[in-house]
C-alpha cells in the first residue's frame, strides 16, 4: 500500500490503514477490525458481531462497531488477536 501525506491548513494528515478478519461462530459473525494508529507504529483492534437471521436470510448486526482494548496494541497481530478473543468471550457469556 502506497504512502502518502497530505497538507492541510499547515497540519499534516497521514493515512491511517484498516484491516478486517471475518470468522464465524454458529450463526454469528465476528467482524475483528484493527485501524492503525496515525504515525503508523500501533493498532487499535474493534469488533463488530452480527447473527444470522432465519427469516430474513441474512445477517443483522446485534453488537454495532465497539473498541475491544483500553489503548492501541504494537503489531496488527496482537490487535486482531484481542478482537477474537473479546469477540469470542462475549459470544460464550451470552452479551449479545
């Protein structure tokens, strides 16, 4: 992915760079986001979880886009990891 930076009322703006991972539980779906912090040295990991619903034959999103740690992770890795293991917990205890 190419970098660039862009000016802005003398400020400078860098892109910031997300990633997602989809894996599926039963009927759930745990969408495990991470968006890099800007500077491009940490990762900030979120979930998004949606259920498959029978009759209308598709998914719906039953847990909308929540940050899944305190602070941003050092390596894209750890902050997938977080998601999955925040997705899945939440998943085991009946939270959504």
């Amino acid at each position: 992915m190419e970098q660039w930076v862009e000016r802005i009322h003398n400020s400078v703006v860098f892109p910031r760079r997300s990633f997602m991972q989809i894996e599926t539980i039963g009927k759930y779906q745990i969408h495990l986001l991470a968006h890099e912090v800007a500077g491009g040295k940490q990762w900030d990991p979120f979930i998004t979880i949606l259920k498959f619903d029978d009759l209308a034959g598709d998914f719906r999103c039953v847990l909308e886009k929540r940050r899944a740690a305190d602070t941003p992770l050092d390596t894209y890795e750890q902050a997938i990891e977080v998601a999955r293991q925040i997705g899945t917990m939440m998943l085991k205890k009946g939270e959504v």
